[in-house]
C-alpha cells in the first residue's frame, strides 16, 4: 500500500464518544483506524454539560425511563429502541467508570450525585460537575492513545464513501472512504471490511447554534449519496438557552441549571414558564426553546434570562463551575446576576436509518451516535439520552462487527482519488457567501416555528445553491471548507423536504399552518433514489 492509500479491519470515520467507545470495544480484535475531523478533542462531546441519564438509583426503574422517554418523543419514539437503551445503561456508565470516568459523588460518600432535568420524573442525570463531556471524551482519548493496536488520524475528513458490488451476496456493500488530509492537502484511500460512521449531527446547518463548526452532518450525506435512507430529519433540537453575548460564540448554558431551580425571566424580571407549561423550566426542551422564543417575538427582544442568583453562592460555584467562568469572561457574575440567553440549534433527532446493531441499508457500512436514526428520540430527544445513546450503540455494534468480521473478505483496491481535471480555486468567497446563506435561510425559514410558505422558499433557495456549489465541487479541488458546505447543503434539503412532508405539528416541528397533531404517528423516510436496500426496517 501506498501512503495514500491505507487498510485496516475497521474504519471508524468520527472521533467523539460513539466512535471511541466502538474503537475502544474491538481494540482486542481488530486493526481500527478512527478519522477525526480535525484535533481530537474538537466535537460536540468534548462541549457537552449537563450529564447522561441513566437507572442508577432504587427509587427509579427502567419503566420510569422509558415512560419519560416516550413522553418527551411524542408518540414518535420506538418503544423497543427506548428499552433497549435504557435496560443497557447502567452497564453502560459502569464501563465509561472502568474507564476512568470521575463522576461526582455528593458529600461524604461513595455514591454518585444525580441531578434532574427537563422531561424526568426521578433524578437519574449521573455527571461530572458541568462539564460531562469532556470528562468522558478526555478519558476515552487517553485510553485511545494508549492503544497499540488503534490508529488515530487527526485533521483527516471524509469526502465520500467507498462501494463495491459483493460476489457472495450480489449485493453492494462499503469498503471505506475518500478522505481529505488536511495537512499534507490532498486526498487519499481508507478502506476497511467495516466501515462506520460516527461524525456527529448537522446543527451548523442552522445560522445559531450551541455547536462546534465541525457539525456540519457530513456522515448523513455521505450515507445518503452512497443509497441510505434517513429518518425524521425535520426534528432538530433547538436548545433553549445559549449564552447571548456578541462575542460568546456558542456556548450552551446547561440544562441542569434549570433542573437545580434556575429561572427563565423577561427583562422585566417577571417568570412566564407557568403560562406554557405546567412544569415549567422542567417542560421538555422543545415547549421551552418555543416559550423563549414566543416570548422574544412577543417583547422585541434581542434575549431573555436564566436567574440562578437566589441559589447559595458556593452551590453555585460547586455545580456550575464551567458556566460561572464563562460567564464571569463576559462580565456576568452568575451569583448575583442573571445570565442572558437565547435558543440555538442544538441536536439532529433524525438521521442514516440503522438498526439495533447501527447497521445501515449498505452492506458493512454502521451508524452510531447523533448520525444515526435509532427510533430512541422520537419527535423530541429528552436532556441526557444522546451521550447514553452513543455508549450504548457503541457497544452493541461492536459486537455484530466482533461476531461477523472474520467472514468479511478484505475489499478490492479502491481507485485512487483522480483530481487531474480541476485547479486550484481562486474564488472561495464564493464557499464563505454560500454558507452563509444557506445557514441565514435555514434559521429563518427552516427554524424554531416554520409555515408552509417559509418552507417552499427554503426549497427554492436550496435547489439554486446546490446547483451552485456542484458547479464549484466539479471544477476546483476540494478542501475542508468545500466539503462541509456540499455536506451541509445536502443536509439542508433532507431537513427542509421532511418538513415539507410533515404536515402536523409535532415535537420539535412546530407548523403554524398545521397546529393540530395527527392521530397517527409516522416517521418521515426518504429513500434515496440508488437505494441500497438492506434488510433493514424501521420498528414501531
């Protein structure tokens, strides 16, 4: 093999806590390369607060969960992916506590402090102060790097997958990708008997969001131009409150200060969660970020505020030492002030249709995490369950791949990349004007409250960029920047033509030309028209 060209057993194209967890699962058995995106630590684990929720204490259960679960999903969850999650959660925080994890643990005590969020009837949010996410993702990069037989790539991204024809099943199957090197700029061959994609959600698509830039659902259109199908791509998650700053950039206020007693207030400093909801700041995710932003369109007002000040100053500083810093950068001392914010784009509920084991409709090909459709979080996902998502898929897919790969042949030399008909660009403010755009219109038209004209426009705009930016993808060579905007395009028509089709409001798809909720709950699915055809079915 070349040095462009490289193969393992397995290639796991994402670096965050579904495709660490996997890779850490088949360390024993299998050569695993795992692509990140760019450093390591770059993605939407490492930013995560609040925690992962999970049947930890006697006073909860697995039926308590999973009812809250199909509460918050709105009669879209798929009950037997809710249970078969939540009946593998204690097992899976007992594995990330094997790993090293440090969870926090309330005083004078050896049992793990669990905190409440939005949609949960019992305290099962276990955590690491604020900031979860990087415990858990720290953790699983040192446990990688101190691995002989993992191969990290740093700075590497996937362009588009790799198929051939399967003499044994007649059928086509993945056999790696085209991935760009960010740092010797140029494109080169992966190719492995199992391929996975574990390369996040697509929340930049939208002008705002709690997200770091590389959310830019590459894994989803990747999928969907090599022939799967995707789910429930109208339900994005808009988080209800982001620290509104001019200069914050996208930093997520976490739920949990809501679950330990903050306050949402108007400028005045009047409460209005009660005139929503009955539980209040407790209300799911999508019943909030829409009072917030009702009440902003209501006012004029550029943001609202979370008020945690009449909460002891140590309690605070205790529990929420990562957003009390932040906010002390911006001049805002959390003890004694309230902290402004707005709703940002959050979580793709939706994604590459997969089944218990994060198969997908192309032969060898998996998805896990926030890339995947697993039936799990319906028509909203509830606070907590994405990370517990991730850990869970993680494992049981790795099992099918430990069980399967040895029967899997090795995959026929792929072509190497052929760019001897495009040049170099000198017109990127063509890709900055373009992604501009296209997130500016998804937010407005594609947002937190969509009408039916809204969406059509979003159609128009997204057929004329698209068209825009194949011209520029045919003709100049790719780069980093390129490659999220095709992505990210391709992206944007699946959420806008899912919310086209939905014709209801549901969940996190609020229609103000459809306010009602259908009696009948059903998916959206979007097939593309080289379908792979994978024995693959979507549950009830």
């Amino acid at each position: 093999m070349s040095k462009s060209h490289h193969l393992y057993d397995v290639l796991i194209i994402g670096s965050g806590a579904a495709g660490l967890t996997l890779a850490l699962n088949l360390a024993q058995s299998a050569r695993v390369a795992v692509l990140s995106k760019g450093p390591v630590n770059e993605g939407s684990t490492w930013y995560a607060q609040g925690g992962i929720a999970a049947v930890l204490d006697d006073k909860d259960s697995v039926e308590n969960h999973v009812a809250d679960t199909l509460a918050a999903g709105a009669g879209l969850c798929h009950e037997d992916s809710v249970r078969f999650t939540v009946e593998r959660s204690k097992a899976a925080i007992q594995w990330l506590i094997d790993q090293g994890v440090s969870f926090t643990r309330l005083h004078d005590s050896d049992e793990y402090h669990l905190t409440q969020e939005g949609g949960h009837s019992h305290r099962r949010i276990i955590h690491s102060a604020d900031a979860t996410g990087k415990a858990v993702h720290s953790t699983l990069i040192e446990q990688v790097q101190a691995c002989d037989s993992l191969s990290l790539f740093e700075n590497h991204i996937a362009v588009d997958l790799i198929t051939e024809p399967d003499t044994h099943s007649g059928r086509v199957r993945c056999t790696g990708a085209y991935v760009y090197n960010r740092q010797r700029e140029r494109v080169e061959v992966f190719q492995a008997r199992a391929v996975i994609l574990a390369t996040g959600g697509a929340s930049k698509v939208y002008l705002y969001s709690s997200n770091p830039d590389s959310a830019s659902g590459d894994g989803i259109a990747m999928a969907w131009r090599a022939g799967c199908r995707v789910a429930n791509m109208e339900f994005n998650q808009f988080h209800p409150t982001c620290l509104y700053h001019p200069t914050a950039g996208s930093f997520l206020v976490t739920e949990a200060l809501r679950g330990e007693g903050a306050h949402l207030k108007l400028p005045s400093g009047e409460r209005f969660m009660h005139r929503f909801d009955s539980r209040e700041e407790l209300a799911p995710r999508d019943i909030v970020a829409r009072a917030i932003d009702h009440e902003m369109k209501r006012l004029g007002s550029d943001c609202l505020y979370l008020d945690i000040s009449h909460k002891p100053a140590e309690f605070i500083a205790e529990h929420f030492p990562t957003v009390k810093a932040r906010c002390e950068e911006f001049g805002i001392d959390i003890t004694q002030q309230p902290i402004p914010v707005v709703p940002a784009a959050h979580y793709t509920c939706g994604g590459v249709v997969v089944n218990e084991n994060g198969r997908t409709d192309l032969d060898q090909l998996y998805a896990i995490g926030e890339t995947s459709f697993t039936g799990l979080h319906g028509a909203n996902r509830m606070a907590s369950n994405s990370l517990l998502e991730c850990i869970v898929y993680a494992q049981s897919a790795a099992e099918h791949i430990h069980a399967t790969l040895d029967a899997i042949p090795a995959p026929k030399p792929a072509p190497a990349w052929d760019s001897s008909r495009v040049t170099d660009s000198d017109e990127d403010v063509v890709i900055s004007h373009n992604w501009d755009e296209l997130r500016r219109f998804m937010w407005d038209y594609v947002g937190i409250v969509r009408t039916r004209k809204r969406l059509e426009r979003a159609t128009h705009r997204i057929k004329l960029l698209q068209k825009e930016i194949q011209e520029y993808y045919s003709n100049y060579k790719v780069g980093n920047d390129l490659i999220e905007l095709r992505n990210l395009a391709m992206v944007a028509e699946l959420i806008i033509r899912s919310a086209m089709q939905r014709r209801e409001s549901r969940g996190l798809h609020y229609s103000l030309d459809y306010q009602s909720t259908s009696d009948i709950a059903r998916d959206t699915i979007l097939v593309p028209f080289n379908f792979a055809g994978q024995d693959i079915f979507v549950r009830r």
